[in-house]
C-alpha cells in the first residue's frame, strides 16, 4: 500500500482480518489477523479457550 507522507504516523499501521476458518478441526471458528506495524508485522489466530473467550493461539511474526 502506498500513501502520500503524512506527519501522522499511526496512520503506517494497519490491523486487517484474513479470513474466518477451523484451523484445529474443533469445529469452532478461528478467526486470522495481520497486523502491519512501522517497519514489520505479524499475523496472528485467534481462538476461544475453555473459558468462551478469545486468545491469540498463533503468532507468526515478519520483518526487521
């Protein structure tokens, strides 16, 4: 993505879905984030634990 310069630097980060899947075959939907920070970014799955709330599972981390 490119966007003109702006002295607004959190405009340089971006959080975005990637999808809805059962990546763990629980038959609960997973639910797949990347985030793009300043020189880096992750993607990362969320997942409802025992307890019905949502937890990161998976972290993949890219970049310097």
């Amino acid at each position: 993505r490119f966007m003109p310069y702006t002295s607004d630097v959190t405009a340089h980060f971006l959080t975005s879905p990637i999808g809805v899947f059962d990546l763990n075959g629980d038959g609960m939907h997973d639910i797949c984030v990347k985030s793009i920070g300043w020189e880096g970014g992750s993607n990362f799955v969320l997942a409802k634990n025992a307890q019905g709330e949502w937890e990161q599972v998976l972290l993949a981390m890219w970049g310097t």
